[in-house]
C-alpha cells in the first residue's frame, strides 16, 4: 500500500489524468454491457412473445428508433476520432443535426401524451384498474354534449348532405385554419415562472406613480417632465396652460376663461382623468422580498362602476332649477 502511494506521488500529471480517464473508461464499459445484458433479456422475452409490442404508441416508437440511430452516428464519430481521422464533413453529423430536431419536436407532443403514457404504465405494471385512481377521473367531453340542442353547424352540415343526395354540385370555400404558434414552456419549473413573476411586479412598483413622486422629492437629481400618459396633473396639462399660467403669475393678472377651456379643465380635476392614485395606492411588496401579484389592475369598467362613471347623471343641485320659488305676498 505505502509503496503503491509512492508510484503514484512520482507520476506526472499527465499519467494521473490517463489513469483516471481508464478508470472512468472501465466503469462506463461496466455499465454498457449490463445495459446489454437487461437488453437482451428483453429481446428474449420480446422474440419468444412474452411480451407484445405490436400495439404501443406509435410516438414512443419514433423516438426511440430515432435516438438509436443518434446513438449508433454518436459512436461512429467517436471510433473515427479514436482512429485519428478526421470528421469534418462527414455525413453523420449532418444525419445527427436531423434526428436531434426531431428529437425536440416531439416533446411538445410527448408532453401532452404524458396523462395517457402514465396511465398505460399503471395498467402494465398491476395488471388491472383501480376504481379508486385519481387518473381514471378524466372529463369526457361526449356526455356534455346529450342534452345540447342542435345548432347551426350541425343543420349545415345535414343541408350539405341532402344537397350531395340530390346530386347538386355544391362549391365549398376555403378557410385557412386559425393556428398561431406559441412558445413552448412545458420544460420551464415553476421556480422560474415565479422569479419571472416576482420580476415583472418589481419593474410595475418601481415605475408607479408612488415611487416617481418619492424619487423626486427624495432625490438630488433635476426634475423630469414627460409627455407620457401619466396619470397626473401636471402630465395632463398642455403647454398653453403652463404659458398661461407663467404669464398670470408674472403680471398678476387673471386672463378670460373661454367656455371650451373652462370644460377641459373641469374634466381634468375629475377623478376619472386623475387615475386611482387618489383612492389606492401601487402594490409595493415586490420591492422588499414580498410575493407581488402579476395580475393586471382592475379593469376600467369595474373602476368607473365603483367611482360613478363619468356620464352619470346628477341628481341635486343644479342651480336650483327643479325647485318652485314661493311668492311672497304682502298685506
């Protein structure tokens, strides 16, 4: 044992790495041919028809005929390497680029057959069913369909059929199908779809309205104005109005209110323009660690429900017009 501590503390560093790459060879080589070994049982078992695999999922089927043929490309490549020659432009990798897009492109289908393959499995390993599986409680769509009164498509459909039994020569057309495609995120963790949330929610509080006043009160920086459409006043006022007003603060003189600028200024001290600012304030709990909701505010709708609406009508007031006015009388 000493001596053999010895060898190994005079080796260079070169035969430390070719000894460790022969013992990761041989244990790789070990778990190959058990691999073979578990194969062949199976092919035993598939040749003398004790297992039958005639009616399986035919997807399951492409994959693995199409990961057998990467595997068998993967190790041609590596005996050319392994031999000293060259692999560029072979056209196994070429035959390799092909089965790997195949490869991904059945995933998104694989995940969807994922509720059928599982069942199956269970069925295979016990033997039977059990009542009691929480995966045998599948809606069935046909029995929502019994009690449903015929509609317009069915009543097509049997006029296109009367129409083909008298011979009459119908002209059909095309309608392109309405697909649009979707980013896959069957392989994105729930883990990541929070921190994503969680980001989103951050940049909301960090661009609301709370945090823009607190930064520029709190803040060295120079005031900022944009033309954005803010919920403020001071954003929803126009030009004219500011030169109007930097004109009356100079001279200190009140200038004539037209009646159209008397009404766009009345609906702009109104709480539907001014937001919810006044009634509510930004969720912040992203900021400091917390959960931050990813749903949307609520809808305008709802809002102008819960604040009255703008073309509601007035009840009161108005000058007094709907009362009668007493006449005095004198003696």
């Amino acid at each position: 044992m000493i001596m053999e501590v010895e060898k190994s503390r005079e080796l260079p560093p070169e035969a430390k790495e070719k000894q460790d790459l022969v013992k990761q060879v041989r244990t790789l080589l070990s778990t190959i041919s058990s691999a073979a070994k578990d194969a062949n049982t199976s092919l035993d078992n598939i040749n003398k028809q004790e297992l039958s695999v005639s009616k399986g999922i035919s997807i399951l089927d492409v994959k693995y005929q199409n990961k057998l043929m990467y595997l068998t490309n993967i190790s041609y490549l590596m005996m050319k390497r392994l031999h000293g020659k060259q692999i560029h432009g072979d056209e196994a990798i070429d035959r390799l680029v092909t089965l790997r897009t195949v490869l991904e492109r059945i995933r998104p289908l694989e995940q969807k057959l994922k509720y059928q393959i599982d069942k199956y499995i269970k069925i295979a390993t016990r033997g039977d069913t059990n009542p009691n599986d929480p995966t045998s409680f599948k809606a069935n769509p046909d029995m929502l369909m019994m009690n449903e009164e015929p509609s317009d498509d069915d009543e097509e459909e049997t006029g296109k059929k009367k129409k083909k039994d008298k011979g009459e020569v119908e002209v059909v057309v095309y309608k392109p199908p309405k697909l649009s495609s979707v980013h896959y995120d069957g392989d994105v963790s729930r883990n990541e779809k929070q921190a994503k949330s969680l980001e989103r929610a951050r940049k909301r509080a960090l661009s609301s309205n709370l945090m823009q006043e607190l930064k520029e009160e709190y803040l060295d920086r120079p005031m900022e104005y944009s033309h954005s459409s803010s919920n403020t006043l001071k954003n929803i006022m126009s030009e004219r109005e500011l030169a109007r007003q930097d004109y009356e603060e100079t001279y200190f003189t009140r200038l004539p209110l037209e009646k159209k600028s008397k009404k766009s200024k009345f609906n702009q001290l109104t709480l539907n323009s001014i937001g919810d600012q006044v009634t509510r304030f930004e969720d912040l709990s992203a900021l400091h660690g917390g959960g931050g909701e990813d749903d949307e505010d609520e809808p305008s709708k709802k809002r102008k429900r819960m604040l009255g609406g703008k073309n509601k009508k007035r009840t009161g007031g108005g000058g007094g017009k709907g009362k009668k006015k007493k006449k005095r009388k004198f003696k």
